[in-house]
C-alpha cells in the first residue's frame, strides 16, 4: 500500500501550489477536473503502489493560488514549475477532463518531461468546438435564493452525470463549488482553448479513457483519440464524471495497465 499522502506548499514562479505526495518509485501527475481539488483521486492513491504520486491543486482550485491569467497553457506552466521544485525531470501524467487539457497542454510544450500521458474524458476544443460552448450556460452555478433550493439543484443536476448517486461523491464536488469565488472560471478557460494548435506535438505513448456513464464526454471520445495516431482507447464500464472516485480501482487499474504494456515493449 502506498504511504500516507502528505500535503505541502511550493512555492513557484506562477504563484504558491498545494500539492500532495505519495510513496515512491517513477514519477506520476495527477491532475484533476475543475472546480475540484487534489482529492479527486484521494481514493485512487490505494491502488498506485510503487510510483511516487504527485497530486497539486491545480491554480485557483483548492489551496493553490489562481492564476494571473486564466488559461490552460498557465496552469499547465504552474505543473511544469512544480515539477521543477520537487527536482522532477520526466514523470508520467494523468489528467481527467478539465485536468485531461492541461495534461494535453502540457505535454505539447514540455514534451521531454512527459513519459507517457493518460486523458481521462478529455475534451478536444476546436472551432465548433469553441463556438458551442461560447453560449452554453454556466455548469457550476451556485448562485440563488438564501434558502438553499440552489444548492439542492446543483446536488441534483451533478447526480444525473453520475452513475451511482454517491452523497460523499456529491458532497466533496458541492464543497469545491461552494469554495471557490468563480467556479466556472476553469470551464471558461476550457472553452478558450485550441486544441489544434498543440495536436502533433507530443508523439509519447497516450492511453485515452473514456467513461461510458459520462454523458458530456464519451459521445465525443474519439475527437480527443483522433489527434494522436499511437494512442490506446480504453471504455471504463461504468465510470462517470467522476470516474476516479466512483470507480478509483478501475481507474487506477486502466492507468497501471497502460504503464505495465509499456514497460513489456
């Protein structure tokens, strides 16, 4: 079993990040969907034995401090400057949709410090793409009435992207909505992003995960497959949104299964 995460502070040229770390052995990034927070994979650290993990908060979720610019590429420059501090040269990388981007990103401009890379429900944000969600209204709106009905309806609408109802599942994601001051500022720098100026640029090994209970991404898993030739697609039965807490031992294992191929080549 992997050791007890420990949580610190680093201090970076993008602002301080709150990262958690974990055992030991080759290097492996977690980074998680907005608006949450390192804990994301708190139940999928039990089955990563014999790496050492690294899980910040990515910038502006959690403890870490936001952004000057709301943007994939700086979020993915503030993992790159933790990875950096902790003396870590070449790590693999998992990200799961608004986390999956930032991997994407990342491994694009910094492809040497990239060992293999895992998007999980990982949106690929072309022209249409843009367009689409230029309008769309905001996912993680708390706003409403002092009595709370706001709070129930946004318990209500994560429920029906889960496939299993899970209250401590809806609980933790209800608190990173409560905690942070705009909570849909990750999806505006989603819908930002161009994905097509960065496709081609990391020729690694890529897993793909798609969750077949997520309805905002698995209707369009292979746009994100179609930008990398080498890539592997994985279906996780019965995942979700939230696919590393509702299923953290299959998640874990469609990730340690991957690196277990590549070591075999």
């Amino acid at each position: 079993m992997p050791t007890e995460p420990v949580p610190a502070y680093v201090d970076t040229p993008h602002g301080r990040m709150h990262v958690v770390t974990c055992g030991t052995g080759p290097a492996l990034v977690l980074l998680h969907q907005t608006p949450r927070c390192w804990d994301e994979y708190r139940a999928v650290l039990d089955h990563l034995d014999g790496y050492r993990v690294i899980v910040p908060d990515l910038p502006g979720h959690g403890n870490s401090e936001p952004p000057a610019q709301n943007t994939i590429d700086a979020a993915a420059q503030a993992v790159v400057s933790v990875l950096d501090t902790l003396e870590v040269p070449r790590t693999h990388l998992v990200g799961h949709h608004f986390g999956g981007l930032v991997a994407y990103h990342l491994a694009a401009v910094a492809p040497h410090r990239v060992e293999s890379l895992v998007l999980s429900s990982t949106p690929y944000i072309d022209a249409a793409e843009r367009e689409r969600r230029r309008d769309a209204p905001p996912f993680n709106d708390a706003g409403g009435p002092e009595d709370g009905a706001h709070l129930h309806r946004l318990w209500q609408r994560r429920s029906s992207y889960l496939t299993v109802a899970d209250p401590a599942v809806l609980g933790r994601y209800v608190r990173d909505v409560l905690a942070h001051p705009d909570p849909d500022r990750g999806h505006a720098a989603v819908a930002a992003y161009h994905s097509e100026d960065a496709a081609g640029r990391y020729d690694g090994p890529v897993l793909c995960i798609a969750s077949d209970g997520d309805p905002r991404a698995f209707p369009h898993r292979n746009r994100i497959l179609a930008a990398f030739p080498q890539a592997c697609a994985h279906v996780l039965s019965g995942g979700d949104i939230s696919s590393p807490e509702t299923c953290p031992a299959a998640f874990a294992a469609a990730v340690t299964g991957f690196h277990r191929r590549l070591a075999a080549r």
